[in-house]
C-alpha cells in the first residue's frame, strides 16, 4: 500500500513539475 502511494506522488510530482515546465516552454517559443 505504501509502494503504491509512493508511486502515486512521484506521478503527481512530475506531472506538477512538467505543468511548470510548459508555460516557459510556450513564452520561450513566442517571441
């Protein structure tokens, strides 16, 4: 149970960095 709750912040924690990510991504490409 714990290994799955684990898992399951790791998942949250990237898709939380990857959403931080995509804004600079989208102001990066716009001039």
């Amino acid at each position: 149970m714990s290994g799955k709750l684990c898992f399951v912040k790791m998942t949250v924690f990237q898709v939380y960095l990857l959403s931080l990510a995509v804004p600079q991504l989208r102001f990066h490409d716009k001039p």
